[in-house]
C-alpha cells in the first residue's frame, strides 16, 4: 500500500509538471512559417532540417555524419526563410533590409550559419532530424533595428515647484478640524496593452499611437541598448501572464488597443484618456525607455 501511495504522489507530481509546461508553452505566442516559426514570447526563431545519407552509404559509418552535415544545410536554409519573415515595424520585414544592403544580407547569413543546434534526432532508417534556433535580440537587433533607435541618457524626475503662500490665521483649538492629504499620483512600472480582437501582428519596432497618431511609444522613447538586449516590447497570450511578466515588474498600468495602424498592422492605437496617463510623469517615460512593455495579443 505504502508503495502504490508513492507511485502515485508521483506520477499526480509528474502530472502537474507536465500540464505546467503545456500551459507556459500554450501561452506563447508563436508565428508559423513555412520553413520555421517565430516565439515572439521568447524571441527566438527555430527551424528543422532532414539529411538523408546518399544510397550507397546506406550501412556504413560516413552514414551518419553525412545525413547530420546535410540535415544542417537544411536547417540552415529554412531558418534563414523563416528569418526573412520576420517583421521589423509594421511596413517593413526583415526581407525588405537584405535585398536593400548586401552588408545586412552578410550579417543575417553569418548568424544564420552560427545558429545553436538545439534537438538532433535519429531515425531507424538513417534520417537525421536537426532543430536550430536564433536570436531575435542581441547582435540580430542590433543589426535590424531602425538606427532612430538612440542611446537615451537618464531620465530625471522633474519635482513640482510648490507655490510660496501666506499662513493663515489658525483656527481655535476647539474647532479646528483634520487637514485631508492630498492624493499621490499612482507611480506605474510598466505597461501592458491588452490588444486582444483587433488582430495585431508581432513586429520588433511596434508603435503605440493615441487617436490623433500622435506616437505615446516607439522608436524616440527607448534606449538603444534595452531594445538590444531584450526587445523593445514583450509578447503574451493572456493578460495575466503579462501583468505578471518580470518586464513590467509590479505595477503595470494595463490599457486597451483600440485598433491597429500601418500595412503589416502592427502598431496599436489607445485611447486619448490612456495616452495621457502615460504622458503624465516622467517617471513613465523612464520605464518606457527602458522597454517595460508586454502587448496581449490573441
């Protein structure tokens, strides 16, 4: 009894292990290409290839390696398609970059080819399965974001000037009544835009717009080596999971995406009330610079 208690305290724990991964994995927000796919959630992109050894190497030891060597070009050659399909902003794509500068089209190939081998698979025939994966930040961003995108110096806060009045008169002990505080300003640590039903598409440079196209976030608002180093915005699935995302820290202000604006639709229009509340502290504006912001999307 004491033995089929602990079997199944385990298998009950390997359960919930289980079902916790397919629920993290299921709350990514994932493109899918022909030749790969994109996790915007995570920032990678992946892709698979498959090496078969030529016929008359069939049963001898040069086999193996030479479907893992072709199984890689493969790999290779679909992760560079699925990487040209990767949006910068909402009217330009990776693609459009290459075939405009030979120098970018070098960069792109050279982290291409030095992509991470992350699952290699070998099958009863001889087929070799290769999963490889990159980086959408880091020297990929650097490389691929618009050069507007600056190194921005710290921002300070700007303290209220307080106005120098005359004391009044005090008041008898005996009626004086408590003098209420005046309201603090909620200070927020980032934002989450909940852009869920107005079919927003991933890009690496999205806009956030109020209703007049004035821009409230963008390439002017962030420094540069934050948007290196981890994107200049974060993707989710649930909103939760993007109040609760590290980037955004402990108090993000949550707004509404209204719709979307530009070709590839992928910045995202808020409300003139919501704008303004953004604008209404400098210590917004620090946050934002610093890329603390999740979109939801569906």
């Amino acid at each position: 009894m004491k033995k089929n208690s602990i079997l199944s305290v385990a298998f009950i724990a390997l359960f919930f292990v289980a079902a916790s991964g397919y629920c993290e994995q299921w709350q990514e927000l994932v493109e899918q290409k022909a030749s790969g796919s994109i996790n915007w959630t995570r920032g990678i992109i992946q892709a698979k290839g498959i090496g078969v050894p030529p016929e008359k190497y069939y049963g001898k030891p040069q086999a193996r390696p030479m479907a893992l060597r072709a199984a890689r070009l493969d790999a290779m050659r679909n992760l560079l398609e699925a990487t040209k399909g990767v949006r910068i902003n909402s009217a330009t794509t990776v693609k459009d970059y290459v075939v405009e500068s030979d120098i970018i089209m070098s960069g792109v190939d050279g982290m291409v080819k030095g992509a991470q081998v992350v699952k290699q698979e070998y099958l009863s025939d001889g087929t070799v399965e290769v999963t490889m994966q990159m980086s959408l930040h880091g020297g990929f961003a650097q490389l691929l974001l618009p050069k507007e995108i600056k190194h921005i110096e710290s921002i300070k806060p700007v303290m209220p000037v307080k106005p120098v009045m005359e004391t009044p008169p005090s008041p008898p002990v005996e009626f004086s009544l408590p003098v209420s505080k005046p309201a603090i300003d909620v200070l927020f640590t980032g934002l989450v835009v909940d852009a869920k039903g107005i079919s927003v598409r991933p890009a690496m440079a999205p806009k956030i717009l109020d209703e007049n196209g004035q821009e409230v976030y963008g390439s002017a608002f962030v420094s540069r080596e934050f948007a290196v180093q981890q994107g200049m915005s974060g993707y989710a699935k649930e909103i939760s999971a993007a109040q609760n995302n590290p980037r955004v820290t402990n108090n993000p202000l949550t707004v509404k995406g209204l719709k979307t604006e530009g070709p590839g639709n992928s910045d995202i229009v808020i409300s003139n009330i919501d704008a303004s509340r953004l604008r209404s502290a400098s210590e917004h504006l620090s946050f934002l610079k610093k890329c603390r912001v999740m979109i939801v999307v569906d």
